[in-house]
C-alpha cells in the first residue's frame, strides 16, 4: 500500500478521529486491563516506523511481530490513539518504572490482586501446585531483532539456578515452600517449558519481581539475551572471564557483571541487548535519558495499530524539586506522579490552567501512608531496645497523636484516618474492628500505659527517665538526608506528640538505616506500597523476610536461609523482653516468626483460597494490633501518588495504584500525534483542566468533539 511516498507491506491506518472502546464515564473505575473484545485481523505501523522500513534500518512489520495468534491486544480509556511525539518526564533521579522494565506478567493497576500476561504468552499451574507451565509468544523478538524464544529461557533459568552465577540462592517467593529447594527447569517444546517444584507453590505469578528487560545478578530473570553469554565464564571461558575482570578492576564475578547489566546504555547510542520493552534507551547522561519505541514490540490496540504510538520518550533528570515543581506547572511534564508535598496542592490548582495539566489522584492501596517504624531488632541501646519490642509502649505513643490533625496539616485532608489495613473490598480485609483500633489520640491513656510500665520517673525537664532510673529516655525519629516535607511535617508532629507524655524525642536528618537497625524509628515510605495483596513482594513490611524496615537481622536470616542475622536461637538476655525457647531473640512471643511463617506458607496455597485469605487477615490484624508500625493514614497518594499530566496527553486512567506514571504508559498519545516536547506552546483542543479534589471527572471537562 502506498501512504504518501511511504511504501510499506502493511497498510498505514488512514489519520481518523479517536475512536474509543469504552468511554470512561464520571464515577466509574477504568483502567487497564486484559482485553476481550474481537481481534484485529490486519495490523498497522506508524508513519516513522515505516520510514525505518523504507530505509532498511528495521524489517517489515509483519517479520517484527509474534506470529498474529500470539500479538498481544490492550485498549485506553480513550480507545484508539495517534502516532508520534516523544514522551516527556522530569525526574529528580534516573528512573524506570514498572511500565518500562517487560517482566513476563504485568498486574492490574488497581493493587495487584489480578495479573496478565506481559512478555509471556500465558502460564497455568497443576491443580496441585507442583508443576507451573509457560507458553512464550510464538516469533517474539528482542529490542535488536534477535529472536526471544526458547534459548532466552534457557540462558536464563541456567544463571537463575546456579547460585555462583546468580549471586546467591534463589529467592524464597521463588523457592519450594516446605524444602526450600529450586525448581526443577525443563523444556517441553519449542514455547512451552516447566518448573517442577516438591510441594505445592501458587504465588509465582503474583509476584512483582520478574523482570526480563531490566536484570541483574541477584535478580530472578525469566528470559535472558543469549548475547550476554559472553559475560559468564562456563559460556565464555574462565581465563576470557579473568582477563576482563583484571581489566575493569573488579574483585569477583558479581561485581563484573553487575557493571555490564548495567540498564542504561553502554556503549552510547546502543540499547542494552536485553531489552524487551516498549521503549528502551539509547542515549544517557547525568542530566537526560533518551529512549527510543522499542520497533519489535508485540502490543497492538484493537485495530491492529502497532503501540507505543510514541516515538520515543525523554527523561530529564534535575535536582531541585523547586525546579521540577515550576517546570510541571509550566506544562513541561507530560506525565508523571509525584510526592505530595503539603500545601502545594492549591498552587498545583491555581497553575493547572496556565500549565495545561491536570491532577489525578492515585493512591497506594495497602492501608498505611507516613508509616512510623518501630524498628524491632534495633538494640544498640538495650533500654530502648526493650521499650520499642514492648506492645503497650508502642501502643501508648500512638494514643498521644491526633491523626485528623496529622492528617489535614500535612495531608491537606486527602488521606483517611485508620490503622494498617487495606481498603474493606480487599479479600484479605480483616474487619471493622481493626480499621480504627489503638488509633484515638487519648492522653489520659497513654500516660496510664507509660505509667504501668514503670516509666513514671522523670527528670528536670519532665521527660520520664528509664524504669531502673538509670537516665532520660530518648527516642529518635529518622527523616533521612533530603526528605519529603510531609516527612518532616508529620516528624514534628509526631515529636510534639512524644513529648507532652514526656519521650524525649529527636529527629535525624540523616540516612535511613532501619534496613540495618540502626535507627530505633523513621517515617517509612512504602508500608502502603505493594501490600494489597501480601505476597505480591518478599520484601513486604507486613512480615520480616528481608533487609527491611520491620526486624532487618530477623529479615536477614530468613533471606540469607539462615547464613546471616538473628537465628531463632531462644531468650537472650541482653534482648528484652526475654524470648522463649526456638523464638528469635528479639520476638518475645513468636508473632514476627508466625508473619513470616504464614507469608512462606500461603505461598503454597491458591490466590484467594479460603485458608490464604485466613492467613491474609491474621498478617493484616496482626500489624494493625501490634503496631511494629504506628500508622497514621491511608489512600492519601503521600509518595508518588498524585499524577500530574498534560490534558492533551490521552489513555491515562483515573484510578490506578500508585506509579510513577503507570503500568501501561506505553499506550498513551498525543492529540493529532504532536508531542509537548517539540511543540513548546502546544494545548489540548479538546479537554481543559482538572483536579481530583473538585470532584466529579476529567470527563467533565472535555467537549463532545472529543469523540
């Protein structure tokens, strides 16, 4: 077909108002998600894309995509969108998020407790959890045009399973449950290949973490670019191996490789091979990134158009987020969630005019936003060690905030008040009774529960002294080196607080080391994120598995399998209070054993079977009782949740679980396929502004010519 002095072997989709699938309409939740209405019969590529053919840079479409079976189908609120532009972020750091790393699966955007197929063509799991089976896309292609089929996964379950190769041993959301052993790989046919594990495992899938464009050693990879061979020494050779590592100066094989899975691209103007995403990047530097549409990849909307309808996206990378505020407000964002910064909210409002954007509001969905860690293995000193292990103490300092006040000075009102529990239609809720429970501000009690644990001394100053009098309690709340001012805000509340019950409390602008218990408390940032559904991530806050921020040495023993931190060795008396015997020093009554128990458990038992969703429960319930994190609010979007976006960049939807700029970024568009980017001036003509606070829908605000 001839478009222009175009030439193609696939027609050009003729230029057409959008057409969507399904409008959104005010009220109503859409968002991405598997499509299924009809298949398109025919496919389409962008007039850039076809200039590429033109020119012998890239084959022709149909040689480009999967087989038409295995093309993968995904449609916009807005339907049908049009070609060109360069998508345009400002970041305060080099970024990817999830709608760029292509893992095998991608989950819904409204918490996760739904996933579809991404790189992968499918996945099943026999009825007794032992036996996972994997379909991969039939003619799928890397970023390079090298095929993405079997020897990819090959490569890939090699490193995974060989613990020199991977960094260590495979992780447990990977791991059987009960032996701990890795599943065994087996290759069926030529797309279709297994993992066998000894006992029952149903949660591979639901877990976040498995990349296949953005993979380094450590990292569970489910398809691998066989050119990387070349990096590891049973494919290369150990002397090839040695010769490179003395050459870069690096002291083992993790190291080595880690500097050459490097995601950005090395060197310039070539994209890492082991790129399968919508767009991958071609030129990086301290102060911009430049990634180009990956030209093999295997979306398409409902007519048959070949998506990203983007050219290419543009990260600029600045420091100051004064800057990155003003050059938002001035429409030199197109998309992109940000950190809710107290008070700015109105001038975001006030500007959105002027700028061309709109504020959409996209919340964490796990129940618990401006978390304060209680850091449960931190004994560097044994008296404040004792007090944050003790349940009523913790509970007593929750009772001395007002969270409706927390809430509306440095939430602007937009979180809701509760303990840490997900939203009620969450399978795993666990009942009214926890939403509020140990969350009232009473003074009266707090100073009663401090009391009756023998703190009623107290010195000069009126801060209450340790039980055996041998000096003033002090408690110390870290904010890290550049905090978010809703961390800072909600510290010096929290300090108040403290101190009119008489802790005695300071607060460390320093770096964050609760991953190490260091620190006795800080304000947490992600006891909200990933935690809609507790198995989603292994590093969940719900129970100590990792390096994390609940009990970082009991975490470290169950991801070291035992090699590291604190073993379950019974009663230490330098840990109080005194544990049992077979309990963790620093666990006094086994409940952080019992989370992480039940966490390793339940990945042995189907996503909502009823002894999961019991399982669920009890984790929630029990963080909610014990507060190991005193909580605050939730649903207010505090970290990353307010997505500021241009009006005339289209398919974004209004609810979506908290991201940088969404799961499927990669199918939005430009109207009339002209970018902000290279268009500096350039308005919507069809929709004005609007802010999630003013009720109603960005709908509203669009005329009826938008369709």
């Amino acid at each position: 077909m001839i478009f222009g002095d175009v030439v193609t072997d696939c027609p050009l989709r003729s230029p057409h108002q959008w057409k969507p699938v399904k409008q959104q309409v005010p009220g109503e939740v859409w968002v991405f998600q598997d499509y299924d209405g009809p298949r398109p019969t025919q496919f389409f590529e962008s007039p850039h894309s076809a200039q590429l053919v033109k020119a012998g840079e890239i084959p022709p479409l149909m040689e480009r995509l999967p087989v038409p079976e295995d093309v993968a189908v995904i449609a916009g609120p807005d339907g049908i969108g049009e070609y060109g532009g360069f998508y345009r972020q400002i970041q305060p750091h080099h970024y990817v998020g999830e709608w760029i790393l292509a893992s095998w699966n991608r989950r819904d955007s409204l918490g996760g407790l739904k996933w579809f197929p991404w790189i992968g063509k499918g996945w099943e799991v026999s009825d007794d959890g032992t036996v996972w089976t994997f379909t991969n896309r039939r003619g799928l292609k890397w970023f390079d045009g090298h095929p993405l089929d079997m020897e990819s996964v090959e490569f890939a379950w090699e490193v995974n399973l060989t613990p020199a190769l991977f960094g260590g041993p495979l992780p447990l959301e990977y791991s059987d449950p009960v032996t701990q052993n890795p599943p065994k790989f087996n290759v069926v046919d030529d797309v279709t290949w297994t993992l066998t594990y000894d006992t029952p495992i149903f949660t591979i899938m639901e877990a976040r973490s498995t990349p296949s464009n953005y993979c380094t050693p450590g990292s569970v990879c489910i398809v691998w670019h066989p050119a990387l061979k070349e990096f590891y020494p049973q494919y290369a050779g150990q002397a090839a191996i040695d010769k490179l590592m003395a050459e870069g100066g690096h002291p083992d094989l993790k190291t080595f490789l880690k500097s050459k899975f490097d995601f950005w691209p090395n060197p310039p103007g070539l994209a890492h091979p082991g790129c399968a995403a919508p767009y991958c990047t071609v030129a990086h530097s301290d102060s911009q990134t430049s990634f180009l549409k990956n030209q093999f990849h295997w979306f398409v909307d409902p007519e048959g158009n070949q998506i990203p309808y983007n050219d290419g996206a543009i990260m600029d990378k600045l420091e100051s987020q004064d800057v990155i505020k003003f050059r938002a407000m001035s429409g030199e964002e197109d998309g992109r969630t940000s950190s809710f910064i107290p008070g700015e909210l109105p001038l975001y409002i006030e500007n959105m005019e002027r700028g061309d954007f709109s504020i959409y509001h996209w919340p964490s969905s796990g129940g618990a936003d401006l978390t304060t860690t209680m850091q449960q293995t931190y004994n560097d000193d044994p008296r404040i060690g004792e007090l944050i292990r003790t349940q009523d103490y913790r509970i007593a300092l929750s009772h001395t905030v007002d969270k409706e006040v927390l809430n509306d000075l440095v939430l602007s009102g937009v979180g809701v008040v509760q303990n840490r529990v997900p939203r009620p239609n969450n399978p795993y809720y666990p009942g009214d009774e926890f939403r509020m429970l140990h969350m009232e501000k009473d003074i009266n009690k707090a100073n009663q529960m401090l009391d009756g644990l023998g703190l009623n001394a107290k010195d000069a100053d009126g801060f209450r002294l340790h039980k055996d009098g041998s000096g003033t309690i002090e408690m110390q709340i870290t904010v890290g080196t550049n905090p978010n001012p809703a961390v800072s805000q909600a510290a010096e509340i929290l300090k108040a607080a403290w101190e009119g019950v008489g802790i005695k409390t300071n607060i460390a602008s320093v770096k964050q080391e609760t991953r190490d218990s260091i620190h006795t408390t800080g304000i947490a940032r992600d006891y909200s994120a990933y935690q809609y559904n507790p198995w989603t991530v292994q590093w969940t806050s719900l129970a100590p598995l990792t390096r994390g921020d609940l009990a970082g040495e009991i975490g470290k023993w169950y991801a070291s399998r035992g090699e590291e931190g604190m073993a379950p060795s019974g009663g230490d008396p330098d840990w109080l209070p005194l544990a049992g015997a077979g309990e963790f020093p620093a666990d006094a009554g086994g409940l952080l054993m019992r989370q992480s128990q039940m966490w390793i458990e339940g990945l042995g038992v189907s996503n909502l079977d009823p002894r999961r969703i019991e399982m669920g429960k009890e984790m929630f319930s029990t963080n909610a009782d014990q507060l190991w994190g005193l909580n605050c609010c939730a649903y207010s979007g505090v970290f990353r949740g307010v997505y500021i976006t241009r009006n005339n960049f289209r398919n974004k939807p209004i609810t979506h679980e908290r991201d940088h700029n969404g799961f499927t970024a990669w199918a939005r568009f430009f109207e009339d396929g002209l970018d902000n980017f290279h268009h500096p001036g350039n308005r919507s003509k069809y929709c004005g502004s609007w802010a999630f606070v003013q009720g109603g829908s960005p709908y509203d605000k669009c005329t009826k010519t938008l369709w």
